[in-house]
C-alpha cells in the first residue's frame, strides 16, 4: 500500500497582533492508503490546525507535507483548489450542502469545477448517490432530507470526484446515535469496499472505535498514536 | 463552462427575484431615460432638418437696420432704407441670385362674412411662392399684374380658410382687410409649423404694391427675400447683395451697412444645434442614473456576498479557485445589468411612443442609442460587480466555512 499523508515536523503558529500562538508544535505522521484514522483531542490541541493543513486550506509555518508522496504543503491556492476538487473529499459536521438546491445538483458542484458536463456529469452523480443509498432522493432538497439523509448526501459529494481521501470534520456531530452509527457504518463500508482513506476528526470514543486507528493531539503534538484493530 | 456559470448565476438571482428586481430597476429607468430623452432630441432635430428642407437652403432675408441682435436702429431713418426697387435691382442685376421679392408684413383683422380671425397678412411679389415653394391648393398666387394694378386680390392660407370658411370654397369669395374688400384668387398648400414653432398656414397674402398703398401708405418694404442660385453660392450671393445696396444707399466706405443680411439655413442650423446640446444634455443626464444604478448592484451584490459567505467557502472547500467564484459573482452581475437593460429599452421605446401618440412629441429611435445604452448597462454591470466578485474571490475558504 503506498503512503497517502505523510507530514515531516509540521509547524503551524498563528500571529496574533503581538502574541504568537503555536497551533502545532513538530507533527509527524504517516497514513497509509486503505486506512481508517480517528483523531482525538480536546480544542485547541492542534486536530483542527492539522486537518486544515492536510485539507489544503492551510499553509504549514515549517514543515513538508506530502499528499501522495507529492510535496504539496508551499503550493499556490489555485493548485490547492485543484487538489481539494479531485483528491480530497471533504465531509463537514453542518453538512454544508447548498441551501435550496437539489441533492442531485449538490453531488455535482465538484465535477461542475472539474469540468464535466450534461450527461456525464448526471450518470456520475446519479451514481455516487447510488453508492450511499439515496439515488430515489436526487430531486430532494436538503431542507426535505433528514440530518442522516443530508450527511450521506455530503459523503456522496465527497466521493464523486474519485479522491483517495475523505476528510471528515465531526461528521456524526449533528445527528442522533442510530443516525450516527448508520454514517458510521457507510464510512467504514466505503473504506474497506472501495478503499478510501478516511481521516476524521471525534471527540466521541464510541465513534472512534469504528476506525482502525486512533491519533490523539495534545497542546500541538501527538500524544498518541494506536492500532485499534 | 460559461454556460453552467450563467445557470449557476441565473439560479442565484431566481431565489430572490424581488430583489433582483429593486437592484435591476436603477439601470432599467437609467436605461429608458436615455433612450426616451435621446429620442426626444433626436424627433426635435429631424423636425429641424425637414423644416429647414422647407425653407429652403439657398434663401437669404434682408432686413433694414443694423446687424445688432434685437437692437433697434435709431437715428436717421434707418427702418425705411429697403425698397421694392432695391428688390427689382438685386434679381435683376446680380448673377448670384435668381430671385427676390419684396414683403412686409403686419397682423390684421380679416372679416369674412359675420366671422373675422386675426392673422398675419403678408404683401407679396410673384417671386416669393418659388423662393419659400409655396405649393398652391385652389385658384392661382400673386401675379405681376396685380402688383402693377395694386389689385385688391388675396390668397388665404389653410388656417384661415378653416376659421372663415369651413368646408366652403372660398375662391371668389370677399374678405375685408381694415374694411378694403379683397377677392380671394387662391388658396395656399399646408405648410404646418415652423421651426419657431409658429403657425404657418395662418397668414393672407396680398400684392405688396396694394398693402404698401392701400393698406399703409408707405413706400418702403419691411424685407426682401432672395433666393440665390445655388446654395454653395449663397455667400457669393450675399456679398453682391451687400456691394450694391451700399451703392444704392449711398453709403460711403466708413459707414455700416444700413440692412442686415440673414441666411435662413444658418437660422435654422443655429436651432438644430441647439436641440443636439439639448439631446446630449439630456442623455448626460439620463446617463448619470445608469451610474446610480450600477452603485445599486454593487451594495447589493457587497451584501449578496456576505450573506453567501458560508456557501463560497463550500464551493471553495469542493475545488472552486478564486477565479471560479469571481466569474460567478460577475456574471450575477452581468446579469442583472444585461437584462435591466433590456427591460430598459423596452422602457425608453414604449415612453417615446406613448409621447409621440398623446403628446404629439416628434421622437426619434436611433438603433445606434439602443445598442449603446445596452452596451453601457453591461459595461456598468461589469464595472460595479468587479468589487464584490473580487471580494468573494478573495475570502479565506476556513473562515467562510466557520461563518454563521
């Protein structure tokens, strides 16, 4: 399995008018294709920093990043975006879908900046929704859809581009605990079914458990590091 | 691509049609106000221009008295120097001219049965049907004979045959004039209003040898009108005119000119240019509220942006680059000012039509306006949505997110 994430003594310091608060202190970190990541910490530990940064929305202060053994932490925000469309699925705890707008045409904002087209862009949204069970639901709008229903939308979003990796943000945050354990599932489904790597973020143990490892940052570094099956 | 980002931006703006219309309706009234005042301007010009066909180009009027604008000449006489000799003298002598004719003219009463009408009554020689073309509807206009015999003939223009006679023919019929009966010989054609907005048709025109004798004992004319042979030698004209009045006159080297020589295009000219400051004047003016309106779609494209922070951060988040939310943001505005402007010239057409039908306003459409008024609306669209696209382009896609 070749490496997805690999960040080599990652810092990341804020500058506040005189103060400078330092976010991540010297993060190394290894994440192979095909994983399944937990990261843990209280806030203001540096999990949010460090998905920021591995997301692409944020530039380390020192420190390599490598997504797919390519250097992409220096890049130019244009190039990230690129990145963000076609190798990164993002899922957020609010789901972030676009208010007023069908979850067929949700699922197609990515392949719209990646510049497919009509039909084409159609049978893969189409298909994606599939993937997450909800292609019966493509004309709904999210304010007809259920917070389950919605977060299974944004995962199908995520997915349609083909990245290698889905970043996901507290996603079982909003929802209740059968609705969260569903997501749960799906996640879990999709990583050993199609072999997405899967990075994301809980303060819940009990959601940590379905990944397969578990990342705890602490004051900026991490504090540990386990197997969990 | 530029078709997906108008249907993005067509959606965005159907959500909240309201207020796309309130924005848009700065540049729709910006837009027809142009349009209609232009084309106000325009319908006054070419008014001016077909009037001045009418005249004439090649005609020159000459006055007694000094060339000062509305100063009365005082002193020795100055008011009675032109006479009907001088007229005979300048078509007969000058090359440069083909005809003249002698005229004055005064506001009388004209008592036509139990009915009289006030009307400006005009004495005439044959000349001056061909130098102002007066067409002739009925009967026949002055002729040399009834200058020489200072007949007691007339010729009625439309207006007063109207107001004396009705439906009735009035040819043969007697008019009195100071309570001289006059035979009515003729009948003018229409010639409607003149370019100082005067009645035309309402005029009577008599000998000029019977309104100097009989009418006002007088030997002096008020004008005489001529005609030059071409209008490319109507300057010729009037300096020939000029060497032999001042011959005529007696007056020596040092002294003025004791007439004044008007060419009637160059009147008319004076009044076309007048209306063209007035058209331009008005369309700056107009102009001013498309800029209004452009300032409309950037507050409210500015508060637009804010409001779909969190959804610039999403489109951001799923691989949209600056550029992608600027055009987008852009084309909204494009939008809006594209079809204001539409709207708009809907506008500007409809109101000159309704001025021309009910107010009897001549105006005028020119292609040319309605293509650049709706060029400008874009340019203006463009111009004012540069700012909040650039805004949104520009935000950070993490704090976008975090937004509420």
């Amino acid at each position: 399995m070749s490496e997805v994430i690999r960040v080599e003594d990652l810092y990341k310091t804020y500058r506040m008018g005189d103060f400078e608060v330092p976010a991540l202190r010297g993060i190394n970190l290894r994440i192979e294709g095909g994983e399944f990541v937990a990261v843990m910490g209280s806030s203001g530990s540096g999990k949010s920093t460090f998905m920021n940064i591995i997301g692409c929305l944020d530039h380390p202060t020192s420190g390599k990043y490598f997504l797919e053994s390519k250097e992409v932490g220096s890049l130019r925000p244009d190039e990230w975006a690129q990145i963000r469309n076609r190798r990164i699925g993002f899922v957020f705890q609010g789901f972030n879908l676009l208010a007023r707008t069908t979850a067929l045409e949700n699922v197609e904002l990515p392949l719209m900046y990646n510049g497919f087209t009509g039909k084409k862009r159609h049978e893969r949204a189409v298909e994606v929704l599939s993937l997450v069970g909800l292609e019966a639901r493509r004309d709904h709008t999210p304010t007809q859809l259920s917070g389950g229903q919605q977060q299974r939308v944004a995962i199908a979003r995520a997915l349609v581009n083909g990245p290698s990796l889905v970043l996901a943000d507290e996603p079982t945050g909003n929802l209740d605990s059968t609705t969260s354990h569903e997501i749960m599932e799906l996640f879990q489904r999709l990583n050993s079914e199609q072999n997405i790597t899967i990075v994301l973020v809980t303060h819940e143990s009990d959601i940590a458990e379905f990944a397969s490892r578990r990342v705890v940052f602490r004051d900026g570094v991490v504090m540990s590091d386990e197997k969990t099956r | 691509m530029w078709f997906m980002t108008l249907r993005i931006a067509l959606r965005a703006l159907g959500r909240n049609k309201l207020r796309a219309f309130l924005t848009m309706l700065g540049i729709i009234i910006g837009v027809g106000a142009v349009i209609a005042m232009v084309a106000i301007g325009e319908g006054a010009k070419a008014t001016i221009r077909s009037q001045i066909a009418s005249l004439g180009t090649n005609v020159l009027i000459i006055l007694p008295g000094f060339s000062t604008q509305g100063g009365v000449r005082t002193g020795s006489g100055g008011v009675n120097t032109l006479t009907d000799g001088d007229a005979k003298a300048i078509m007969q002598e000058l090359p440069a001219v083909a005809l003249a004719s002698p005229t004055l003219r005064r506001n009388e009463q004209v008592v036509a049965g139990n009915l009289n009408w006030g009307t400006l009554t005009q004495g005439v020689a044959p000349e001056l049907q061909q130098i102002r073309d007066w067409q002739i509807a009925q009967g026949r206009f002055i002729h040399d004979g009834d200058v020489d015999s200072a007949a007691k003939v007339a010729l009625l223009g439309q207006t007063v045959v109207h107001q004396l006679f009705g439906n009735d023919d009035p040819i043969d019929a007697i008019i009195r004039i100071r309570n001289i009966p006059f035979r009515v010989v003729g009948v003018l054609g229409a010639k409607g209003q003149s370019s100082q907005g005067t009645d035309q048709d309402d005029t009577v025109m008599i000998p000029y040898s019977t309104m100097q004798k009989r009418l006002m004992r007088i030997t002096h004319v008020h004008t005489i009108v001529v005609s030059a042979v071409s209008a490319d030698r109507v300057p010729e004209a009037q300096d020939q005119i000029t060497a032999l009045l001042r011959q005529r006159h007696r007056i020596g080297p040092d002294r003025d000119d004791d007439f004044t020589i008007r060419n009637l295009s160059d009147i008319a000219a004076a009044a076309s240019g007048s209306a063209q400051v007035m058209a331009v004047l008005l369309g700056s003016v107009a102009s001013i509220s498309l800029l209004v309106g452009g300032i409309g779609i950037m507050n409210i494209m500015l508060v637009s942006v804010t409001e779909r922070t969190r959804e610039i951060g999403i489109r951001m988040a799923v691989g949209a680059r600056g550029r992608d939310i600027m055009l987008q943001f852009l084309v909204e505005a494009l939008v809006m000012a594209a079809t204001g402007g539409i709207l708009g010239i809907l506008l500007g057409v409809a109101s000159s039509n309704i001025l021309n039908q009910w107010a009897a306003w001549p105006t005028h459409i020119s292609p040319d306006i309605v293509a650049i008024a709706f060029l400008f609306s874009g340019a203006v669209g463009i111009f004012f949505g540069f700012y909040p696209a650039k805004k949104a382009a520009a935000l950070d896609p993490i704090e976008a997110l975090r937004y509420e």
